[in-house]
C-alpha cells in the first residue's frame, strides 16, 4: 500500500491509518458529498473519504498536522475481482447467528439457487447467546451444517481446534475479492479459514441533529467527554444510553476505555493476557484506573438513572426518541433506532470515546461480526456448495445488497454504499487510527470475561470499586482453578 | 411390549444421567480428550468455590420464599375457588392463565414491569407517593432475587390452585356441616379440617414447587442472566455458564450432581416433615 504525494515517513503512517480504516470496508462514496463538502476542494474533516473501486481517497491529518487528501489502494492484492463459482446440486444448512439479517440472505439465498438449479440453503439461526453456548455442540456432528459462522477469537479457535475449519486459501475470491488485511481474524500460519465478512464499528453513535441544535462539539477527549455529559444532564437529555442490564451491548463500552489505556498494543495484549489466565488481577492499578473511569462516568451524570436495570430494549428507544445524545454501542445498532424512529435516518453519527486527555492511541475501534467458514467435515459436495455460496456472497453487488439491507459494512471490495445514508455518514471513522476490539482478547469468556464485565457495569452503576473489584478477582481466580 | 419403552427411557434419559456421573470425574473442555481427575471437582467445589457456595445459597433463599409464598397463596385461593360456581371456574382459569404463557415471555414482561425508570411498578408506587419503595429491582443485587422469585410465584401459582381445589374438592362435605353443627368458625374449619386433610396434597405441591424452584433457569436467565454480580443465580444458571461459557463440562456434570442430591434431600425431608404431620408410615 502506497500513498503518493507525502514523504515515505509519512506513507509509513498513513499506511497504518489505511491499513486499518481501509482493511474492513472497500468502498466509501464522498461522505463530503453526505455532508454537504464538494469533494476536490482541501479536506477539511478527518476521516471523510471518497473512492469507487479499489483506490480511494482520505482526509487524514498529516505529519505536519494539516488536513489533506491522500490517495490509498484497497487492502485486495489483486485488482480485478472474480465472479463467483458454479455449485452442484445439493441441500446444505447455513447456521448463524442473525435472525436481523435473516430476510437480507434470504434473498441473496434466493438469486444464488436461482442461479444453481437444484441447490437449496437453509438457515439455521439461533441467537447470538445460545449460539456462543451451543453452536460448536451442534455443527460438530452435524455434516449438513456445511456453511457456518463463528466470532473471532475463543469461538473462532475452538472450531478450530475441533477440525471443523476447511482451508478455502486457495479460491480466488479469497485473494481477489475480499479486502486481504480483513483476513486475519480468519488465518492461522498463513492459511485462510473463513471469511471475516460483516465489519462493524464498536463505538458510540450520536445524534448529530441535537449536538447541532445544542450547538455541542463531539467531545474528543477525557476531560471533554465528562464536561459534555454535566452539559447534556442539565439540559434533561441522557448523555450516554448506556445498556448495562444487557451485558452484550454494556460490555461494547469496555473497548474504548481498552484502548487508549496502555502505551502500546503489545502492553495492552500483554495485560489482558495476563488477567485471562490469572497472572494478574483486576486489583492491579492499570485496571483499577480503568473502573476508575467508569465510576467517573457516573458520577459526571453520563449514565441514566438506576443505569444497573437499564436494558438494551429501552436504551435504543431513548437514544432514538431524542432523550438520550449517546448511543454507546456500534454501527450494528443503527437499524434497530432506525427502526424505532425512522426520522433518525440520516442523523446518526459516530464518535470514538477517548479517555485520555493526552493524544490517544487509538481513536475509535472495529470488529469483524463473524466469520464464515465451510465446514471441513461435511462432504465433498457440500462444502463445494458452501464454497460457492461464500465466493457469491464475495461479488461485490451481492456484498453490497448485504451492507444496505443490513446496514452494515463489508469487508469485500468495490462494494458502494450511496444507498445508506446511516452507512456514509458513519464511514467518517474509519478514516482514523481504529483498533481491532480488544474485549475480545479475553478468551475465556465465562471465566474471565463475564465477571469482569460484570464487575465493571456494577462499579459504572456506583458499586465501590475496591471492593467489587477485589470480590471478583477471587471469582475469577477459583473459576480458572477449577 | 416394555421393550421399546425401556430403549427409549435409557436412551433420553439413562444414557444421559450416567454419561453425566462419568464426567463428573474427569476435566473436559467439550473438545479435547476428557483427563480423569477423581474426585477432584467435588473437591474443588466443596472447599474453593465461593461463588458455588454463594449461588447454593441463592438457591435455597429463592426456594424457601417461592415455596412457603406459592404454597399458602394457592391453599388460600383454592380455599375460595372450591365450589363449582361459574364465578370460581371462570376465576380458576384466570389464575392458571399464566401457566400456559412461555416463561422467557413472562420473563421479558416482567422486565418491563420492573424497569426502575418507566416500570408501571414503580410508576404505581410513585403515583401513591411510596416514591421510597421505587427500586431498581433488577439491576440492584440487593432485590434482584426476590424480584425473580415473585414473578416465579405469580408465573406458577394458579397451577398449585388447581392441585389444591383437586385436593380440596375431596375433603367430605359431612366434616364442614358437623363441624358447623358444633359451633365452629371458619377459621377452625380451616384448621381442624383443611388443613389436615389437605396435607397429602401440600405434599405433592411443596415438593413440585421445590423442584420448580431448582430448575427456574428461563426465568431468571431471561431477567437477570444471573447478576447483577451473581447476586440472582441459580444453580441451573451457574451449571449452563460453567458448561457452555467457560467450557468446564467435567466440573458442570459435578455442579449438577450436587443439584440432584440437593434436590433429592430437600424433597426426603419434605415428605419425612408431612408424613410426620399426617401420621402416613
């Protein structure tokens, strides 16, 4: 990847920037257009880009910290695209977890076996919850199961330590269609065993229309986020709608205050590992700073009244109604406000929450929703099948059909979002310096995970922090014992 | 002819039970190969897990308030349902309405009635100025169990009204008018005749309340998910996270071991406890 026009000190740190924004989505249409900027003229909002097909063009702050154009090539090795491939006769399942997307792949399901005589896929979806409990249990011994999706990371590893992951490195779609860095949730020693398809922002989305009216600026620092929320609070509006009866959704939060706590990725890695795997405890000052923060939030007014009952069914609804200014989750909450107000349409936007007054590390964070993988104990016939599906789902109008229907973002190229609004206007931060979500990084999820973002929630509800914190590292030091 | 019967009972549950005792003794991931640890998990269980131990007690609190709740709401309403008007079977069939509701749906509406912000509970609380008894009853460790535990009772006791009007229904009419005869009160009614004689039926419905009780997983599941911290789990809850979030099935089989003999002792002494009371041998 190669930017022109800027010094190689520089295309070294922009390559960083595009590496990351540009990994996970192909294609952004001029957000400038969106927001009313004529592209062409000088940049002058971060992150704004632009592009077709497989180069693009990004406002991006320069070594010498004006704003300026820079020209990136997408993450594909290869520039021209293939078409998909041709399946045999045959039923397979696809197990997911997206009831939400459930009408969307019925219809790219749809154009495939029309395109395939004599193929017929059947979803089989469970909920998100259920599917991280049993979804191994069910697609080890079930070889229909040809087509499957897992999260990265604890799932992703345990279908692989199964034997259940075919390596599908060598179709061409692989090296021609999807963006080549967004493979590496999916790629173990140099191989590719799935497709990381739907990318996702974990960072929270507001309301523009109300900071405009307010005449609020999008805090961008520590300081500045808690002097916001005492603003918001005495203006009656919730600052942040923050859903900490859902673990799920409350646990999102958890990955902005990650991601500017530790000089580098690596000490960040490294500490996380450690309290995984109990070498370290949650008494320990690096995230004890962390619970600090959370209970900062609260006591700066940020979080809703009696916040340790407030769910993910009424946080949204504040957040959409207009009594809240701040959704704190991620770009896959927009269709569920959008659904609830449709006049949101257009006015959400997303901000990263940054929790230092320093310069931050990372400005905002992305995820790959799930990964899809053939299943390599199916038969022969039925992972051809499932390989064909994925290589359809790989071609860009079908990638595209996916992100509008489902407003999300793909990670295949040449796909065009001027069809979403919501999906334009949130393209904007992905031109900053993202990090893959760090809570993931948390392996043992039930161990470790579950109790500490539990432990977290309650300390951002008012829980003593001392205490909670000491409480829970016993937890989870005699789960891992057991 | 018991044949088939017999295959189909040791597959679904034989198999499964026993399956369960063997891994109880081994550590297992669910992927790898299982390692036999002994009597390690029971071990571990008994001496290093507070939250085991914590959650045990959850248990026997949510059993003892659904029990001794459930039990004299259902002895009381039958009591006033037992006659075959079509006031009291219009009304028996209101209480047992909530039965037949799917418990992750009671689960979600009680949510909703518990919400601390726009809840109607603490709207109602607020609107008769009790502003104090307006709690976050969900997201506080303090009330999220009994929170649970009352949606429990409402969920199940119109199904424990008609196990008593059953029960009551067979009590013989004579007793009432002798006793009526003689001068007794309703009360006295009640305790020299009803209850005594409806104690083979609290029996049944003491012990099938107990055992509700101790694999309530939907409805706190559905609610709380267990928390706020744990303070709502069950034993159910603590054996699928155990299982199917930290992957410990070995350790998960041990946890329901204990739960069955949990339940199996409480269940013994309950019936030693009544047959005491009616003098069954």
């Amino acid at each position: 990847m190669k930017a022109k026009g800027i010094t190689p000190f520089s295309a070294r740190r922009f390559g960083a920037v595009v590496a990351v924004a540009f990994a996970l989505v192909a294609t952004t249409l001029p957000s400038a257009t969106a927001s009313g900027e004529v592209f062409g003229k000088a940049c002058s909002t971060e992150g704004i880009s632009t592009g077709q097909s497989t180069t693009s063009l990004i406002c991006t702050m320069g070594s010498n910290g004006k704003l300026t154009w820079t020209r990136v090539r997408l993450g594909s090795s290869s520039a021209k695209p293939v078409a998909a491939l041709k399946a045999q006769p045959g039923t397979i399942e696809f197990h997911h977890w997206r009831p939400e997307d459930k009408v969307v792949l019925q219809s790219i399901i749809d154009k495939f076996e029309a395109l395939n005589p004599g193929v017929h896929i059947n979803q089989v979806i469970m909920n998100s919850v259920d599917y991280t409990n049993l979804a191994y249990a069910k697609i080890s011994v079930n070889k229909k199961a040809a087509l499957f999706v897992t999260s990265r990371g604890g799932q992703f590893d345990q279908f692989m330590a199964g034997g259940l992951m075919k390596d599908i490195s060598s179709n061409r779609y692989i090296s021609q269609n999807v963006i080549s860095s967004a493979l590496t949730p999916a790629t173990v020693a140099g191989r590719v065993y799935g497709v990381p398809y739907q990318s996702l922002f974990n960072n929270p989305l507001y309301n523009s229309e109300m900071f405009a009216k307010n005449g609020w600026t999008v805090p961008t620092t520590w300081s500045q986020t808690l002097a916001f929320c005492k603003t918001a609070k005495a203006k009656g509006i919730i600052p942040f709608a923050w859903p900490a009866a859902t673990r799920g959704n409350a646990g999102q939060i958890m990955n902005s205050f990650l991601m500017n706590s530790a000089p580098d990725l690596a000490t960040l890695t490294s500490r996380i590992a450690a309290i995984d795997t109990g070498k370290a405890d949650l008494t320990s000052d690096w995230f004890v700073e962390i619970a600090k923060k959370y209970k900062a939030m609260n006591d700066a007014g940020c979080f809703p009244d009696n916040v340790t009952g407030y769910n993910d069914t009424v946080a949204p609804a504040d957040f959409a109604s207009g009594k809240a200014a701040i959704y704190p989750t991620g770009t896959f909450g927009m269709s569920t406000v959008t659904k609830l107000n449709p006049s949101m349409v257009g006015k959400m936007k997303m901000m990263g929450l940054i929790t230092v007054d320093t310069k931050p590390l990372y400005q905002g964070i992305t995820n790959n929703t799930f990964i899809l993988s053939v299943n390599a104990k199916s038969t022969t016939r039925d992972q051809s099948i499932a390989n064909a599906f994925l290589s359809f789902l790989a071609t860009a109008p079908i990638a595209q059909e996916y992100a509008v229907g489902t407003s999300q973002h793909v990670s295949i190229i040449n796909v065009d979002y001027a069809a979403n609004i919501d999906l334009l206007n949130t393209s904007d931060i992905m031109g900053k310096k993202l990090l893959l979500a760090p809570r993931f990084l948390f392996v043992n999820v039930g161990t470790v995970r579950n109790p500490l973002e539990d432990a977290l929630i309650a300390i951002g509800g008012g829980a003593d922090i001392t205490k909670t914190l000491a409480d829970t590292s016993k937890t989870i030091k005699q789960s891992l014992g057991a | 002819m018991a044949f088939p019967a017999f295959a189909l009972y040791s597959f679904l549950y034989l198999y499964p039970s026993f399956s369960n005792i063997y891994y109880s003794f081994q550590r297992w991931d669910g992927v790898t190969k299982p390692e036999f640890v002994g009597l390690h998990n029971f071990t571990y269980l008994a001496s290093n897990d507070d939250l085991f131990m914590k959650v045990l007690g959850n248990n026997f609190r949510f059993s003892f308030i659904v029990v001794i709740f459930q039990t004299l709401l259902a002895l009381l309403f039958a009591t006033f349902l037992l006659k075959n008007t079509k006031t009291t079977v219009a009304l028996r069939i209101v209480f047992f309405f909530p039965t037949i509701l799917s418990s992750v749906s009671v689960g979600l509406i009680w949510t909703f009635l518990y919400d601390p912000n726009f809840g109607f509970i603490n709207a109602m609380f607020k609107a008769v100025g009790l502003d104090g008894l307006a709690l976050n009853w969900l997201g506080d460790g303090k009330y999220s169990l009994y929170a649970i535990a009352l949606t429990q009772i409402w969920f199940h006791t119109g199904q424990m009204v008609v196990i008593y009007v059953a029960g009551l229904q067979q009590i013989p009419q004579e007793l009432y008018e002798a006793a009526e005869v003689d001068g007794a009160s309703r009360w006295q009614q009640f305790k020299s005749i009803t209850w005594p004689m409806a104690l083979p039926t609290t029996a049944v419905v003491v012990a099938y309340t107990t055992i509700q009780t101790f694999r309530a997983f939907d409805l706190v599941y559905s609610m709380t998910q267990g928390g706020p911290l744990n303070s709502s789990d069950v034993l159910v809850t603590l054996i699928y996270n155990t299982a199917f979030s930290s992957y410990k099935w070995g350790y998960a089989s041990a946890q329901s071991i204990i739960l069955v003999f949990v339940v199996l002792l409480l269940t013994y002494l309950q019936r030693r406890t009544l047959r005491i009371n009616t003098g069954e041998k």
